[in-house]
C-alpha cells in the first residue's frame, strides 16, 4: 500500500527511464564504432582489419552495458574531473 498524496503520482513509461540502445551497445558509441570501421573497410578498403574493429568495439561495448547500461556517460564524466584527493 502506496502512500501517494492525490495529484503528485504520474505513470512513467518503462521506454523513458531505460537508455537507448543499439544491438546492446550505447546507440552514440555503436554508430561512432561502425562509422570508423566503415572508414577503414569501404575509404581504406582493408575489409579485415575495418571488420575485425567493428567486431571488437562492438563486443567490449556490449560488454560493458551489461555491465553498467550508463557506462558511456559515466566514463566522460570520469575523464573529465580532476584527480582532487589523489595519493
């Protein structure tokens, strides 16, 4: 039994809250990783070396999601603050 006070309870749809993913990777990094291995594939045509990084990215990025679905914004977040209380 909810205590909700009348008037402050909205229904939120589940698609809101969950981040955007694409084939389980963070939709910015799959489209960022398929677009440098289609670099290398199609502009530099070396098909292996632009597949087997499409491959790799796409795997550790996946991965990681399953792990923790804000990584990306987390690992920014982290690159970009200072080391204040380092030893």
């Amino acid at each position: 039994m909810t205590s909700a006070i009348e008037g402050f309870e909205v229904p939120l749809h589940r698609s809101l809250t969950e981040p955007i993913l694409l084939a389980g990777a963070p939709r910015s990094i799959a489209i960022v990783n398929g677009t440098i291995a289609a670099a290398i594939g199609l502009g530099l045509q070396m098909w292996l070396p632009g597949l087997v990084l499409w491959l790799a990215g796409h795997s550790l990025a996946v991965f990681a999601a399953k792990r923790d679905p804000h990584f990306a914004p987390v690992l920014m977040r982290h690159l970009r603050q200072k080391a204040y209380l380092a030893c």
